[in-house]
C-alpha cells in the first residue's frame, strides 16, 4: 500500500547496507545500528510516543537482513501483466473470495451503506494483499522498518513511517510481538503501511482498538474507510473493456490524456460488447498495457482510487478485475498476448507439468511461475547446459515437450472373477491398470466457474444508473 501524505523527513547518519547484509555481528557494528535506532526518540517524543513504549519497542533491536535481501532483491522473471493478472484472479482465490462474501454478509452490508464501497472490491483488495488473511507477513513491522531506515535501503521511506509506528504501539492498537507485517512493514489483512494506518484506519467493532491484524471488521472497515477518502464514487465501476478501432494506436494518448466517455467513443472506441456507456459524460483514460495485441481498457475515477492504495496499475486492474469476477461477471474478452517470454496461463501449467514429468520440479501445478517454478526451469537449463536464467519461455516448454517422457498408454483391466467364472455377478466397472501407475500428472486445465453473463465484462454499476 502506498502512503497517504509525504511526511517530513529525518535527517540522520545511515548505516552502509552493505554492512547490514555482509558484515558478521560485532559489537561496534550493534552499537552503530543502536545510535541510528536512538535517534529517533525526539520525534517520537513529540509525536507523544512515551519513553516506556519507545524503548519496549526498540531494546535489543538488530537488524533484520533478510529486510535488506528482500528490499535489494531485483528477480531475473518480470511478470508480464497478464501473468498478473491471472495470478491476482486465480481459482482459488475466487473461491474462497465468494466463500468470504457469504461468510461475511452482514458486515459487508454495513460497510456499503456507510462508506459506499462496493463490497467486492473490498474483498478483492483482502484477497490480493494477504490472500484472505493467509498471509499477513511474519516481519516485526518496527524491526523491519529500523533496518530499512537505518541502512541507506529505501531509508526516505523507512523514516517516514516509524513514528507513525510507535504511535499504533502508543495507542494500545497491538503489542510488539503481535505488530508484523510484510518486509515494508505493511500491515494487517488489508497490508496498510503504519502512515495509512495511523490517519484512515478504524474501529469497526467498537472495541476500543483499531486491530487490522485479528479482527476481520477493523480490517476491511478500514479498507472501506480508505478508498471512500480516495474518492470512490459509490454505485459505480472502476471501468470497461473496450474495443480499439484498427486505425487508433493507444500509444498516442499518455496516462494524462482524459476524455469524457462520448468523446472516446467518437474516436471509434466502442464497449467490448457493443453496448451503449451508462454516463457517458465521465471522464476516463485509456489504458491499454499491451498496446493493440491485448485487452484495452477505459478506467474511471474508481481505478484511480484504487491507485491510491497501491499505485501500480497492473495492481488497480487485478483488483478491479477480481471484484468482477468475484460478482458474477465474465473474464475479459480479449486474451493477453503469448510470445517468446509470454506463455499464457494453460503454457505455463504445461510447463510445470513437464519440469515434474522430468524431475525439476516438485508440487501441485497451478499456473503460477513462482520461486519454485523458476528453480526448476534453472535446473532444466543447467542439465542441459544451457545459459541459466530461471527464465520460462517458449524454446524451453518446446524443449521440455520433446524431451518428457510420453504418458504410458492406458489399457483397461479385466477382472479377474469375470476371467475365471464366466457364470459370476457383472463386475463392477474396471479401472485402467495406468491408474496406479507413476506417471507424469497430466496437463491441468482452468476450472470453469459458474457465471453470469451481465451488460459488461467488467461493468458493475447499480441498475438505476445503467
């Protein structure tokens, strides 16, 4: 999540990163990373942080290396935006996301009436920061955040949020120990950062605490609470897919370019199913990340909304996109582009599917090119030696698919009492003999849920305003 306001910045020695990562433990380099510690007291002494809490949460304080490896890391795989996406809005999280929106009712129907907040995108948001809570992050947000301050690492950041933490500790919010997050320091169901948090966060349950890390109404009330403050039109979609005339090329109009909705259509830009735009006097932008070869889109205030809580917009689109799916609409249309370094999601199951079948690979295959699946793909290129990357592309899955062993052929079983006694009982039905045998598991296919088909792919506007 991003933050909210530029808070000022304090200005003190920064330890060498370097230090942090490769230098053994010793006292002169624990005492150097105690005085930067140390010198955040007077701001957070006039932020009315007591000397008690400050020093509960900073004695003993050492730095955290894995937060600088993490903060460092630069992955040799970039996740093209259509890998994203489907990442973002996977089987399972859709699954679960519609078994939450049941669970969660009640409290959802209160948070759309009092903030106007479309409750799927409440639970996208949940779904995408922490997958419903299964991932809250195991970093002590105060630790991790001295770290970063104190190395030189994204320190501007770092520096900006630690008062705010100590105040969260201050309140009585939550306790040190129970205070962890992502390496960034990223917070809670919902992953707010401790500025976000301190100025939007709130006590749904009126318990007296603001816990966004053990209770799910704080947690996604504040989520509510954020995006009204960021502007979110209630009633509204975040945007539409669009279809692009042959003679537009997106590339000339920049994320600044707005126009009102009939002003695009004018140009030839038409609803990806040729529908009519609801209010075709907001103003929206273009936005099409593959240029021509892929889904194009025009994104409303609503996206940009979004944006205020992560400001990527692969981010805005996959949670935009799993609220609708998680609603009932249809995935988009148009498919994203497959290439030389874009496999599409059915390739890169098949790709894990044959890093299994030959032994580079360990686990369930879902899609998802993770650490593990770029481990394989290493593994595979240093049998063969080839050049190691890790990286998954097309020549490497057209080489696994001549390499892999064929599935063994599947015969059906006669059953042995039909062989010896013509005059037994019908059997039951036989199973193939393959089925017990080792063998590479097969190809998985993208289960199909249910849906409806609405007016838009990604519409989700109330039937008065349609």
């Amino acid at each position: 999540m991003r933050i909210a306001r530029s808070p000022k910045a304090l200005m003190f020695g920064a330890i060498s990163a370097l230090a942090l990562t490769l230098l053994p433990p010793s006292p002169a380099f624990a005492g150097k990373f105690q005085t930067c510690v140390q010198s955040f007291w007077p701001a957070a002494k006039r932020a009315k942080v007591s000397r008690a809490t400050f020093d509960r949460a900073t004695k003993g304080l050492t730095p955290d290396p894995e937060v600088i490896e993490s903060a460092k890391y630069q992955p040799e795989y970039k996740k093209p935006i259509g890998e994203y996406v489907d990442r973002a809005v996977s089987v399972k999280r859709l699954k679960v996301g519609k078994e939450k929106l049941v669970e969660y009712k009640v409290l959802l129907d209160k948070l759309e009436a009092k903030y106007g907040v479309d409750r799927h995108i409440v639970v996208a948001i949940w779904g995408v920061e922490s997958n419903y809570g299964d991932n809250l992050g195991d970093k002590n947000v105060i630790r991790s955040l001295m770290t970063l301050a104190c190395s030189g690492t994204k320190a501007k950041y770092a520096r900006g949020q630690i008062v705010s933490a100590l105040r969260v500790l201050q309140r009585g919010d939550t306790t040190f120990d129970a205070m962890n997050g992502s390496w960034a320091g990223a917070m809670g169901h919902t992953q707010f950062i401790p500025t976000t948090y301190t100025a939007y966060a709130v006590d749904q349950d009126g318990d007296g605490k603001r816990d966004i890390w053990g209770t799910i109404p704080d947690a996604l009330g504040s989520t509510a609470a954020y995006l009204k403050v960021s502007k979110w039109k209630r009633g509204q979609t975040w945007g539409y897919e669009v279809k692009l005339p042959k003679r537009l090329n997106p590339k000339r109009y920049s994320s600044r370019t707005y126009k009102t909705l009939a002003q695009w259509r004018k140009l030839g830009i038409t609803r990806i199913n040729g529908r009519p735009f609801p209010r075709p006097a907001d103003k929206a932008q273009l936005f099409a990340p593959e240029g021509k070869n892929g889904p194009a889109f025009l994104v409303l205030n609503n996206f940009r909304s979004i944006l205020r809580y992560n400001v990527a917009k692969s981010y805005a689109l996959a949670v935009g996109h799993l609220a609708d799916r998680l609603a009932g609409y249809d995935p988009f249309v148009q498919a994203w582009p497959t290439g030389e370094n874009r496999l599409s999601l059915e390739q890169r199951m098949e790709l894990q599917t044959l890093l299994i079948a030959t032994g580079h690979l360990e686990g369930a295959v879902d899609g998802i090119i993770g650490s593990g699946t770029l481990g394989g793909v290493r593994s595979y290129q240093r049998a063969k030696s080839l050049p190691v990357d890790g990286y998954p592309t097309l020549t490497i899955l057209n080489r696994l698919r001549k390499e892999a062993p064929p599935p063994p052929v599947q015969q059906p079983a006669v059953a042995a009492e039909q062989v010896a006694s013509p005059q037994a009982a019908p059997p039951l039905p036989a199973v193939p003999a393959a089925a017990t045998a080792v063998q590479p598991p097969p190809v998985q296919q993208p289960v199909a849920l249910p849906v409806r088909r609405p007016a838009s792919a990604v519409e989700k506007t109330v039937p008065a305003q349609n």
